[in-house]
C-alpha cells in the first residue's frame, strides 16, 4: 500500500502541480522581470528572446536580497525557459525525482524522443548561467538542440520536432459549438436590441464598448441586493442577456469564442463535464487558440458583484470589477493572425512570414479591434475604403474595385471605371464588371468623401458568379474605440472561413 504523501510526493503528482501553476508563473513573469518598465523585446517564446531573458535574470540575481523572492523568480523563469526550449526541439515537461536543494525532484525538458537526447533542467541550466555569468548560456543550449534537429532533418528530409501541447499554455482548437450554446447565442442576440435599452439605458448607443461595462455593472447592483437574489433571477432575461452582453465585449475587444460543455454521466468527479466542474453546463467565454489566453464564466463574474464584501452595492474604492475582467484576456496580434489564416489555408506559410518581417517589432503587440480588420489587409485577404478625405474620387473608387478583383484571381474583372456628376444624386458610378456594364448612384458631402454606402453595393458586384467560387466579400464589422480607423473593411472568405474570422477574432461579417 502506497502512503498518502508517497502519492502525494510521486512524479506523477509534482507534475500534475507544476502543471497547475505553469500558466500562472508564465503570466506574473514579465512583472517579476520587468515591473512597470515596457519590455524591449516581447515575450514571444522565441528562442531569440533568451538573451534578454539571461541578461534580466544576471542583473535581478546581483540586486534582489529575499531569498523567497529570488526563488520565485527563478520558478517564473524555469517555466517560460522551458516553453522556449521545447519549442525548439519538442518532446513535453517531465519531472526528475532526485531531490535539488529542499525540494522533492525538478521538472525538466525531454526533448522530441526521435533526437536522442537527454532531458534538459531549465533550473540547473538558470544556475549554469548565474555561474558563468557569460549570458549566452541559454543561447547555447538553444544551438545545441537546433543541431540535433538539424542533424535529424538530414537523416529524414521533412521532419520537424513535435511538442506535446502543455495544459493551459498551449493554444488548442475551440470545442465543437453544442446545440445549446448555438440556440442560447442567437436567442439572446435577437433579445440584446430590447434588453440594452431597459439594461443600459442610453450606453446601449455604444454597444459592446469596453466602457459601457461600468454602466452594466451599476444595473446589476441596482436590481440585486444579495448574491442569493442574483441566483433566483439567474435564468431570467435580464440576467441571461447581462451574461451574454459581458461575453460578446469580452469577444469583440479581444478575440474570444463562446464555449460550452455540456453534462457527461461518464465523467469523473470534478472533470470537465461533471456537475462538479464549475465550466459544465454554462455558457463561457475562452481563448483557446491563444498561448495562455483567459477564461470567464459571465454568470460567475456577474455574480461576484454581489458577494458579501460588495453587500452594499458600492464598488470598493471605486473599482470597476467588471471592466478589470479584460485584463485576463489576449488580443489578437499580427502573428496570431496569420497563424489563423494559415491554419484555414486562407494564406500561405510564405506569406505569413513575409508580413511578420515587415511587421517584426509589431508582430506579437497586441491589437485593438479594428487593427484586427487591419491586419487581414496586411495579410491580403482584405481590401479598405478609406473613411477620411481622399486626393480624388473616381481614381480612389477604381483602385478599391481593382484591389477587390484582384482577390478573385481573375474571376472578376472591373474596367472602365467612371464617376460623372448628376444634378439629383449628385454622382453616377459607370463601370463593366465582366465586359457587362454596371451603373450605381453615388453621393458626395463633399468632393473629397467617397460614399461608403455606393462602396458597399460596388463591393457586392465583385463576388463571383455562383459555383465559380464559394468566396465572396464580407463587411467587417468591430468595436470602435477612440482610436478607431474610419476605414470600411471587406474580408474575401468562404462562408465557413468567415464563422472561423467571426468566433476567433472578435468581428462580425456581414
């Protein structure tokens, strides 16, 4: 019979912990590294981000003076010094049980097993580098496995190492959407115009603006007293269309998809599916496509406002509790992006690194709303029609309609563009799409203004003809925020890739 602190103590176990805490020591560690200061490298998981990773660690050894302190720095670093390793060579966490200083064993890195290698300690490696004090101790080992690779890809042209995804670190695939959740989303979007005007009074003019939460947050106050009110009313319009209101800002400004798990008989105590898993059987905003991206349960955040602490229905010290909920998550980047476009094989490898150069001091910063839209430009699945003044009218809508044929592979062909004055609607749009002639109003404020509304319907005469191809253009819409572009986007998709662009970054396409 195996004791209790035996199992307790097991690999198995100090695994399972260390799994636990890894996203948590991946979060915390630029402020362990870097405080307030703006980091002059991101912290992208390259393995070229190493050498200021050494360099901080060298100068935080010589300057920190609490042990605890020191020694969660180097746990922080342990964990994000391995995801760089492993994502080198492969292969996934284990855990060396020999015993390293008071502590039950070490967790280390085993390489892709097709390489050979032994297992790497990222702790001894940190202490390696503290003692030679060179800083490319880390940058050492990384051309150590880069020839190991390398050696293996001479052997077997093509191959690559495989990493293990870490639990809760890795980005992942979304669940499949259950019939539950796809009935509840629409329900409720088909109520939001009737609930945000009893809801939100006048902020619904705003909808889905990270501000208006502040104002949600004061209604749900308002109505409920006690968390126990909230729990009787939790099935309710007005508290089902707070959750989904509070996860489609979560969605929109950030890049998250709605998940559900339904209940599983079969599942064990605790597990996902279980009654006793907080996550079943309620609708919950995630970003699993994201290294490290949040969670929320709406209905759990909701109900927090209420909690014992909160029992007066005044913020504490004027805190927005809701609005801190989107500090948890990550936005989009250009990177992520094009991982997206590439997994759906809307762009090319080539492309996507080709862009990420262009863009590689921006490439991992995060996005707001509409440099989303933005970036599906950069990666040329999109076209803009700029909202400001332009040089002159008719050469600006012919560029435009250019751009958007040259989507289609010559599908679609637009010439002979021609804007001429009309003393009722103030402009006539004259053009050919395929040798067949076209002719739109359009309407002008002023001469230097195109007409959004004329771009829109221009737009729909460069889809192809059905059954030459499933793509057409898609409105992009997003959350404006003050630094919002006025530029109108167009995303050329099918309809499947544009429910992926939808649920995965945030925007709606029309």
């Amino acid at each position: 019979m195996v004791s209790g602190t035996a199992q307790e103590n097991s690999p198995q176990r100090l695994l399972e912990a260390w799994f636990g805490d890894l996203p948590y020591r991946l979060l915390l560690l630029q402020t362990t590294l870097f405080g307030e200061e703006t980091p002059s490298f991101p912290l992208d998981y390259s393995a070229g981000s190493l050498d200021e990773l050494e360099a901080r660690l060298l100068a935080r050894h010589d300057s920190i003076q609490d042990p605890e302190e020191w020694a969660e720095s180097v746990e922080r670093a342990t964990a994000y010094l391995g995801e760089v390793l492993l994502g080198v060579a492969g292969g996934a966490w284990g855990w060396n049980a020999r015993p390293v200083d008071d502590l039950p064993g070490q967790p280390v890195v085993r390489p892709d097993p097709e390489l050979q290698l032994s297992p790497v300690a990222p702790r001894l490696l940190i202490c390696y580098a503290l003692r030679v004090r060179t800083g490319t101790a880390f940058a050492g080992e990384v051309a150590r496995l880069r020839r190991a690779v390398a050696a293996r890809q001479r052997e077997v042209p093509g191959w690559e190492p495989v990493k293990d995804p870490t639990p809760h670190v890795d980005p992942t695939a979304p669940l499949p959407e259950d019939p539950v959740l796809t009935a509840w989303l629409d329900e409720r979007e088909t109520a939001h115009p009737d609930w945000a005007e009893d809801a939100l009074d006048g902020a619904w003019r705003r909808s889905f603006h990270p501000d208006t939460l502040g104002r949600l947050e004061a209604a749900v106050r308002q109505r409920f007293a006690t968390a126990a009110e909230f729990d009787a009313a939790q099935d309710e319009p007005f508290v089902q269309g707070a959750c989904w209101y509070l996860g489609e800002v979560i969605r929109r400004n950030r890049g998250a998809v709605w998940q559900y798990i339904p209940f599983d008989p079969d599942a064990e105590p605790g597990a996902p599916g279980s009654w006793e898993n907080v996550w079943t059987g309620v609708p919950f905003v995630d970003q699993p496509d994201k290294r490290l991206g949040g969670m929320a349960i709406p209905l759990g955040c909701l109900r927090e406002l209420l909690l014992p602490e909160e029992a007066d229905g005044q913020p504490q010290d004027g805190e927005d509790r809701l609005r801190d909920v989107l500090i948890w998550f990550r936005a989009s980047s250009y990177a992520h992006v094009g991982a997206l476009l590439k997994r759906m094989g809307m762009v090319t490898r080539e492309k996507v690194e080709e862009v990420l150069a262009e863009c590689a001091a921006l490439a991992h910063r995060e996005l707001l709303p509409h440099e989303v839209a933005s970036a599906l430009e950069e990666f040329g699945v999109a076209i803009s029609a700029h909202g400001d003044d332009v040089d002159e009218l008719e050469g600006s809508y012919a560029a435009i309609l250019e751009e958007a044929a040259a989507l289609t592979g010559g599908a679609v062909t637009i010439t002979d563009l021609r804007l001429r004055p009309d003393e009722e609607r103030g402009g006539v749009l004259e053009f050919a799409r395929n040798g067949v002639p076209v002719t739109l109003w359009a309407e002008h404020a002023s001469g230097d203004y195109l007409d959004l509304l004329a771009v829109m319907e221009c737009i729909g005469h460069v889809d192809p003809d059905p059954g030459d191809d499933p793509r057409r253009f898609h409105l992009v819409e997003f959350v404006r925020l003050v630094e919002t572009t006025f530029d109108t986007y167009f995303v050329y998709a099918t309809p499947e890739q544009a429910t992926v662009l939808e649920k995965e970054l945030g925007l709606d396409l029309r």
